[in-house]
C-alpha cells in the first residue's frame, strides 16, 4: 500500500474521513469516520447495506464494503479537517462489477488493453435556486437572453468564486465560469485528464457545488430541466484517445480515422446510451424540448454529428477531440465516460463509418437531413428498451446493464402510477 492514510491524517491534519461512492442512480452515499479508525477501513472498506441504496442488492445479502482509493483524497475546501475518499464496492470478498466506479475502470482496462487512454473533460451546469428549488435564487434575473449575463454572474460572486478558488487550491486548473443560457444558471470549467480522475472530481464537484451552495443559504441542482421554459442543465462531454503522450484523435487538419470510428461507435449506440446518459423521467424534457425563452434548448434532438455546431448531438470543436452533448446533469460522474468509451471501443474494432457530418442548424432544418438520422428517445423508457436491445452496450457491461435496467424500469414504474394534474385537465371532461 503506497499511500497510508493514517499517516496522511497525521500530516494534514484530517480528523475525519468520508468514505463515499456514487450508486447506479447518481446517488452519493458516505460513511463519516474518524482518522483514529481509518487503517482498518483502508484495508477492510466501510460497511453499508447494499440495498439501502440504488444497487441491485436485497436485503437478505452481506454487508457491502467500500474500499476507498487513497489516491482520490481530496481535503474539503469549505472544511479541511474532512478528507473526502471515493471508494470501490466489494461483497463476499469479490469486485461489485455492477457499481459505476468499476464499471468506468472495467472500460479503461480495455482501452488500455489496446494501449489507449481516455481523456475527458464535462461541463457540469447547474442552477442556483431558493432553498425548496421552486425559483431561481436572483430575482434580478430576468433577461430573455442571461447567457453570459456579466451583472447576474457578479451577483453570485461569492459563491463562484469559493468554488473556483477550491478547484485551483485542488490543483484541477480550473480556468473559466461564466452564467449560462437560462436565468439563474451556471457553468464552471476546469482543464480536462484522465477519464477516472474527472469522474471522482465530477462527483466531487457536484458535492462541492451542494454544499457551498447551502452554506450561503441557496440551492444548487444539475437536475435536467428545473424550469419548463429555460435552458436545462447539459453535462457535455469532450473525449480524446491517447497513445502515452500522443493524442490519437488528433490528425492536424482534422480528426483521426480512429476517432471517427468511435464516433461512429457512440452514433450508432446513442439511442441506447441516452438511457443512463439521461437517465431520469425529467431528462426527456431538456431532449427534444421546445424552443426556451433564450430562443434555443442546446440540446441535441437526433443522432447527429457535425463540426462546430452547437445544434448536433456530437460536436467536433477542433480537430483533436470530439464533444458529446447528449448527457444531462443527472448523468452518473462514471457511467457517462464508461458507456461513451464501451460504444466508441465497438466502433474501432468494427471500424464504424460515422457517415457524413451535417452543416445544418437542426433546430430548424433538422427535417431536411437526407437519411433521416434515428431520433433520441422520447421518454425514459423508450432509452430503457433501447438499453434492452442494446447487444454492443450488454456485452461491454454484462454485469452492470440488467441490474440498471431492473431498477430503472422500477422508476419507470412508479412515475407511471403518479396522477398529475396535466391528466386531471385534460382527461375530466373526457
Ligand atoms: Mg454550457
């Protein structure tokens, strides 16, 4: 063991640790334990009851030991005595293959099992919001078009810039924040790297934006669509491949072969991919939404790629990477990366065409792109039958995609027993 966390508490002064890991929904569980008991749970994991969160585990089953990675330590900013772990579910002595952390390592392992390595970069947007998430905190805030709104941004301040000056004190080169396209939204950029070192600063981000969030009094969510006619809250993805120091996306004057192959591998999956890239009831009304008060959703609506052209689903920005902008702010930190690496690794080893880049803005030419590209799913459990039929998706991830399914389709289940008033006023009178 290189790193002995006892030790490190000794050192930087951690009295506590968090053991934490994110389950299939998104969710972010932790144990708080003290420094004095740590060497134990370095090496044994924390205990949880399985079940007791979105794992596909019952309640007859043994405790569930997260083990944490000493090398995802991060001091919270707001209160450094804390340090916070990700952590690696085990039972009965073997890996949890259907949990998202090792899921996204399964993936890297077959990457680099080719000799490659995935790098990403997400945009994480989120609303700042009254304490019960009904309005926007800014009531000042109202423009038809907020995006880079300099007055609004201003007036959150404290808060952006808390978060800020924690990522650059964590050293993830934070280097750009700005208010995006809805009232009341923001989005906080730091520089992209290694595919499981963004998903732990992913989870740890949403975690951080919560909390400092709360302390000044606010909300914070990454919820899809908070608001029916505001923008809804993207979590954009940029992805690169590369060979040790060499970017294998990169070709100059455009994007490699390979990279082309696997954006054809995630085109061909996308429909598939978008239930656990967008994986709640509320996703499905940021994709295909109608027109927001700001005049565009930026959202994708069908399985599309371009050059740089915001109303696509895949976005080639410049040649040495590619942007997928199907994901929402419910999408899991680690199912995001490892689903869009499983579909891109298909499309290398078949050599997928990705067919050819469309130039159009598909907000309002979308109906004339010869072919007719597949459309995203409207609804949840349109993607979850599309993960069903998924054989590419099931064979990457065989642990992971049934136990996703079962609990999905559960959700699923229980949003369609809800009576809402949208059927009260419309149905009364039938
Ligand atoms: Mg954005």
């Amino acid at each position: 063991m290189s790193i002995d966390l006892a030790a490190v508490a000794a050192d930087k002064g951690i009295t506590y640790f968090l053991i934490s890991y994110t389950d299939l929904f998104g969710a972010q569980r932790a144990k708080l334990v003290p420094a004095a008991a740590i060497a134990g749970m370095q090496k044994n994991g924390a205990g949880f009851a399985g079940f007791a969160t979105w794992l596909d585990m019952t309640p007859a089953d043994p405790d569930l030991f997260a083990i944490p990675d000493p090398a995802s330590l991060i001091q919270l900013p707001w209160k450094p005595q804390v340090g916070w772990l990700a952590a690696d579910l085990w039972m009965g002595g073997a890996p949890v293959l259907a949990s998202p952390r090792l899921a996204l390592k399964a993936q890297i392992a077959k990457a680099a099992a080719l000799g490659y390595t995935l790098k990403t970069g997400v945009e994480c947007e989120f609303f700042l919001t009254t304490p019960d998430g009904l309005a926007i905190s800014d009531a000042a805030d109202i423009q038809a078009k907020p995006c880079y709104d300099e007055q609004a941004l201003m007036r959150r301040y404290d808060i952006i810039t808390e978060i800020c000056d924690a990522m650059l004190s964590l050293g993830w080169a934070p280097y750009q924040n700005d208010h995006e396209d809805a009232n009341g939204q923001f989005e906080m950029n730091w520089t992209y790297d290694e595919a499981l070192l963004t998903a732990d600063r992913m989870a740890f981000f949403k975690f951080m934006v919560k909390s400092v969030a709360e302390k000044h009094g606010l909300r914070a969510t990454f919820m899809p669509k908070p608001f029916a006619n505001l923008t809804g809250n993207g979590c954009h993805i940029h992805l690169s491949l590369w060979q040790g120091a060499t970017n294998a996306f990169d070709g100059g004057a455009d994007i490699t072969d390979l990279a082309k192959n696997f954006i054809g591998g995630v085109l061909s999956s996308a429909p598939a991919m978008a239930a656990i890239t967008n994986p709640t009831v509320n996703s499905y009304k940021r994709i295909n939404a109608p027109r927001t008060v700001s005049g565009a959703t930026w959202s994708p609506n069908s399985v599309t790629w371009t050059d740089n052209n915001r109303t696509h689903m895949i976005r080639v920005p410049e040649p040495d990477r590619f942007e997928l902008r199907l994901a929402d702010g419910a999408a899991n930190p680690y199912l995001l990366p490892a689903l869009a690496l499983a579909a891109g690794l298909d499309g290398m080893a078949r050599r997928l065409d990705p067919g050819p880049r469309q130039t159009n803005n598909m907000y309002t030419e979308g109906h004339l792109v010869v072919g007719t590209p597949p459309k995203l799913p409207l609804n949840l459990l349109d993607a979850l039958r599309a993960l069903e039929a998924s054989e590419v998706l099931t064979a990457a991830m065989p642990e992971l995609v049934p136990a996703y399914l079962k609990l999905k389709h559960g959700e699923w289940n229980d949003y369609a027993r809800h009576l809402t008033q949208w059927e009260r006023d419309t149905t009364l009178d039938c």
